[in-house]
C-alpha cells in the first residue's frame, strides 16, 4: 500500500485526549503538516515519492511523484481510477484521516510524473467515506 500511519495519527491522540474546539484541530493540523514537510521528499514506495504537502482552506495537499510513468494511451486513466480507489481505500480505514475529514477538511493527493506532467489528482471529502 502506498500510504501508512505516519506522524498524522497522533492528530487522533491528540484529539481525543484533549477536549478541542474546531480552530484548535486546524491549528494542530497546520503544525503537524509543517512538521512533516520538514521530512520531505520521502519514498513511499519504489515508484512513489512525496514532494510536498500543505495545509490551506481546510486542505492537506499532497504532491506526489509517480516515477515510470510514460503517458502511454490510457495509462493517465488507469491511474486516475486506480489511485482513487487505493486512496479511498486506504484513507477511509485509517482514524487520524477519518478525524480530519469530520473536522470539515479535505485531503487532496495530486500525482505528477517525474518530468511534471499532471498524472491523477484525488481529492477526499467530509462524507466521503461511507461505513
């Protein structure tokens, strides 16, 4: 799986053991979010690289890079259906990004491939996730 736990569970421990009102949430997100920029690049995986991530109007966004890919016919539409299911799959199991959506933000994933050009951008909503 592309994704793991990573430093945005404790957002969850830090949430429930602290009785916090929304504008609380936003401002531990944002340093959460600073925090982890500090870290980047990181692999995520063999193909899978985060450049970037930033916290603004309500939303975590993720710059990824996808390296091999090539922009070979259909291989941007497979990606744009297959991320977003891994995305959906993997975010709405986890209770850190769960709490993130409840508290009214958005987690934006946006891929590129290593020579820039535009890949896949997924976007997750409060209410997204279904149980």
């Amino acid at each position: 799986s592309c994704f793991r736990h990573g430093p945005l569970a404790f957002i969850a421990a830090m949430i429930f053991t602290t009785p916090l009102y929304a504008e609380d949430a936003e401002k531990i997100l944002a340093e959460v979010v600073n925090q982890q920029q500090q870290q980047l690049p990181i692999m995520l995986d063999l193909a899978t690289r985060i450049d970037n991530i930033t916290y603004a109007d309500r939303t975590v966004h993720y710059k990824l890079t996808l390296s091999g890919y090539e922009g070979r016919p259909g291989e941007q539409a497979y990606y744009q259906s297959y991320l977003a299911q891994q995305i959906n799959k993997s975010l709405c199991s986890q209770t850190a990004y769960l709490l993130i959506l409840a508290l009214g933000n958005k987690i934006t994933y946006q891929y590129n491939s290593a020579d820039l050009k535009n890949i896949a951008e997924v976007t997750l909503a409060p209410g997204d996730c279904k149980s």
